[in-house]
C-alpha cells in the first residue's frame, strides 16, 4: 500500500463478521451492521502538543482494534476498502 496516514491518524481493515449467529442462524446481509473491530494497516508519526514535542501513537500496525460505530472516513485503495480515524477514535485494543 502506498499510503501513509499523517499527524494522529490510523488506516483500518474492517474485520468480517459472523454470517451465522451462536444458534446457528445465518444472518442475511440486509440485517448485518458493519463490524467496530478492525485491524490496523498503517499509523500515522503521531499528534504534536502545542510546544512542537511528538506524542507517539499508542496503537502500532497489526493491532486488533474496536472503534466507535460511526467513526471514521471510508475509503477504497488498491480495490480494498478501508477506514482513516483519528486515534482517539480508537476504543481499544483487543489482545
């Protein structure tokens, strides 16, 4: 991929969800919300404070994320579909 977030922001793959429920019903695609988790593709340097210092970010590429349901900007790259938030955006951190 060659994009590179900026500043505090993160590139998210949406996880798939489940097709069937844990009673074995399958769940047709009109019903399905799209998943909160995710995982992280690339992360920006990280956000400044007012003196000019860094702030690392605290999620890293390959972290399984959850984030708010609303959140972020859909975007196709290379014919996959992704999201950009902001770091805050992120819940987090599934281990």
């Amino acid at each position: 991929m060659a994009f590179k977030p900026l500043h505090d922001r993160v590139v998210v793959k949406r996880v798939e969800s489940d097709e069937k429920t844990k009673g074995g019903l399958i769940i047709p695609d009109s019903a399905k919300e799209k998943p909160a988790e995710g995982e992280i593709i690339a992360v920006g340097e990280g956000a400044r404070k007012d003196s000019g210092e860094l702030i690392a970010p605290s999620v890293k590429k390959g972290d399984k994320i959850l984030f708010g349901k609303w959140s972020g900007t859909e975007i196709t790259l290379d014919g996959e579909e992704l999201l950009i938030m902001k770091e805050s955006d992120v819940l987090g951190i599934i281990a």
